[in-house]
C-alpha cells in the first residue's frame, strides 16, 4: 500500500469516515481555491498589462483621426515591399486603411 493511501486508511480507521471525509474536502477545497485565486490573479495582471499597453501605444500614436491614420497606413504602405512582408502588406490595405 502506498504511503498516501496508508495515511487514508489509517485516518478512516482511527477517526472515522465522516471526519476524513471532511478532512479531505477541505483540503481539496482549500487547494482548489488556492489555484482559482492565482488563476484570477494571472487573468486580472494579463487584462491589466493589455489594457494599459493599449492606452499607453494609443497616447503616443502621431495622428489623433482615421484621416490621419489612413495617411499615416498609406504613407508606410508606398515604403513597404510587398514581395518582403506579404502579411502585414495585405493587413495594411484589407483593415487599416477601411473606413470605420
């Protein structure tokens, strides 16, 4: 018999089924919380990161209008070579530079 499940057996032996039980919830529940509170906290730090990068890459963007932006994208699309950077040269015309 393994260790864990001698230590099982000799608490249902010795202190009764109920109160290992409950014992046992309790640890579990207690781990249990344990992992969701450090869920919670990578969660909350992730969105905080992300939210504040966002604000922070907006503020300093040098164009405050989508006119300006569409300027800005089509003044870096002329510069792009396609042939070198397909993806982001196809991102640029297809979503950037639409209106809304």
């Amino acid at each position: 018999m393994t260790r864990t499940h001698a230590a099982t057996a000799d608490s249902l032996r010795f202190v009764g089924w109920k109160s290992a039980y409950q014992a046992a919830a309790t640890t579990m529940s207690s781990r249990v919380t344990t992992k969701m509170q450090a869920m919670t906290a990578h969660a909350f730090s992730a969105l905080d990161a992300y939210i504040y990068g966002l604000a922070k890459q907006e503020k300093g963007l040098p164009f405050d209008s989508g006119e300006q932006a569409a300027a800005m994208a089509q003044l870096m699309l002329a510069n792009l070579r396609a042939d070198e950077y397909p993806h982001l040269a196809e991102l640029t015309s297809r979503h950037v530079l639409q209106p809304g």
